[in-house]
C-alpha cells in the first residue's frame, strides 16, 4: 500500500498541522467501529464524516465518535434549519469528491458547514479517514475545526 497523500493530507500540511497518518489493508468501505478494531485503537477516538443536506438544499458535515449516531434535531439547530436528512450513498462522490469509507472532512470539493460533536473537545487526538479507503489521519480535534471552519455542538442521540 502506497504512502500517496489525499488531498486531505495536502491540506494539513499546507496548514501546518500535525498529524499521524495510518494505513492498513482495506478493499472496500467499513464502519469506525472495524476500523479501531484495525488499528487496535480504542473506539471512542475514532471519528466518522457524515454529509446531511439541510431543508435549504445546503449540505452540511458532521464529524461524530463512529459508534455514535447523529441526533438529526440536534444538527438541523446547530447549523440553523429546520431540518437535515442524510444524504443518498451515490450522492457522495458528487457532493463531496470522496467515497463512502473515505469520505474525510478535510478537502471536499466545496467548504461546507462542518460541525464536530463536542465529545471531540475532551479527546487529544482523534482518528478520521484521510480521505481514502484504508487511511486514517490522527489528528487534535481542535486544529481540524480550525482548518475546515467548523465549530463544536452536541449532536448524538
């Protein structure tokens, strides 16, 4: 597996930001949940990228602990609208230039709204995917939120 950098990782750097980026061998998208298992990490520092779209038509990004689910009420009032709905699994190449299992919230085709869950604050360093199958970056919470203009707000259930 090649050490390639995403467009993610392009960014961090760009931003000087520190981070860790870890490989490891995956054909096809899994779920945080299997990807601490594959890093041998605890799961509550793994992290997933979810994209919603707002009844705006605006589409929003929301960074939450992988065994977490996303409280649809609390991110439609944490970025203003009435409401937000998961976006369709074939729209997320479209939306966000990454796919489903690689879909990091660094580097996305346009500059969305990102919200990260608070419980990111009380975590030093959290993993998520550096925008390709099988690469994680681990990463401060903090400096995340600063390079994708994002903030923290409670929104799991």
């Amino acid at each position: 597996m090649g050490n390639e950098k995403t467009n993610a990782i392009r960014i961090l750097e760009r931003n000087k930001i520190e981070y860790k980026l870890i490989t490891y061998p995956c054909k096809e998208a899994i779920d945080g949940i299997s990807v601490a298992q594959k890093l041998g990490v605890d799961v509550d520092i793994v992290f997933k990228t979810l994209v919603t779209q707002g009844k705006s038509k605006n589409y929003y990004v929301f960074v939450v602990p992988a065994k977490e689910e996303l409280d649809l009420k609390k991110a439609a009032n944490a970025v203003g609208e009435k409401s937000v709905e998961m976006i369709h699994v074939k729209d997320i190449n479209k939306v966000t230039g990454y796919i489903r299992g690689g879909c990091s919230p660094v580097g996305m085709k346009k500059q969305y709204t990102s919200v990260f869950d608070s419980k990111a604050l009380e975590i030093e360093k959290i993993f998520v995917s550096a925008g390709k199958i099988g690469y994680q970056m681990k990463v401060s919470p903090k400096d995340l939120c600063i390079v994708t203009g994002g903030k923290f707000e409670n929104v799991i259930r």
